[in-house]
C-alpha cells in the first residue's frame, strides 16, 4: 500500500510527468448504434391488419390495412412499408406507399421514393423531388393547434358522405 500512495503521489508532482493512474483492465467501451428513432417497429415480413395505435413512435416496413393513430408521435412508413388507411400522427415521414387520408399535427414529409394517395391535413407539408403524390392539401394553421375537430372523425364523416352518394 505504501508504494501505491508513493507512485500516486510521484505522478502528480510535475505537469510535465503527470499520468492518469490506470484502472483496471477494463473491457472495450460498448459501440454506440447509431441515433434511432426510439419506439415500435414493424418489419418487412409483418402484415397487420386493423385499428393500431399507441404513445411511441412507430416505423412501419411491413404492411398495414386500416388506421393508424399516433396523436403525440411519429410515424415513418420505411422504403418497404406500405400502409392502406387513414393516418392521424404528430409527424409523419412517407419513404414507402400509404394509401389513405394523413393527418398530422406538426408535419408531413413524402421523401424520394415516397408515395401518398390521398390528403393531407398538416401545417407543415414537404414533397420531395421524385415522390408520388395525388390528393389535395389542407395546410390550415388551425390544425397546429389542435382546434381542428379530430381528423379520423372529419374522415368518417367523409367515408359514410362516400358511401351514401
């Protein structure tokens, strides 16, 4: 012990000689993955049919037949996701095929290789050059606020309004 203290000590005394004592042979640092959106995902071979919602966000790749409701987060349907149904999230990134009305609270964004078939009701809309898109726009400031009635309702309205013509 005495000669612990004497080399701790020794290290210490000049600038110029001062060493980190080591500590213990330690193993490497765990490698750090890259920054991903915390949250669910649904993979390429997972096919979901119905009503799916929740309180993370979600990164589909798979395929899903109904409605997504993801009021206080984000979605983002991957290269290989495609969604048919109405969509209601925070925000929302297209980089694969929705078909279906999409509502978001803060904004849209339909990447290079992203399709839309349908509206979109956001305050903040973004096309990229090479997306698909047909519909139309709604980029009422309202809807930032959260003024605007619920669009999943304002949807079915327009479903059951469809259906009776």
């Amino acid at each position: 012990m005495a000669w612990m203290r004497q080399t701790a000590e020794s290290e210490t005394e000049t600038p110029s000689n001062r060493v980190t004592p080591s500590a213990k042979p330690s193993s490497p640092a765990p490698r750090r993955q890259p920054e991903q959106s915390s949250g669910a995902n649904i993979g390429e071979s997972i096919q979901i049919k119905g009503t799916l919602s929740g309180k993370e966000d979600l990164t589909v790749d798979g395929f899903v037949d109904g409605k997504i409701r993801l009021k206080e987060h984000a979605l983002t349907v991957g290269s290989n996701g495609r969604v048919q149904g109405h969509v209601h999230a925070k925000a929302v990134r297209i980089h694969g095929t929705v078909e279906g009305n999409v509502s978001a609270e803060e904004s849209v964004e339909i990447g290079p290789s992203g399709t839309l078939r349908g509206d979109i009701r956001s305050p903040r809309v973004a096309i990229a050059d090479g997306a698909n898109f047909n519909g139309s726009i709604d980029m009422d400031a309202d809807s930032a606020k959260g003024k605007v009635k619920d669009a999943t309702d304002a949807f079915k309205s327009q479903e059951k309004a469809a259906q009776g013509a």
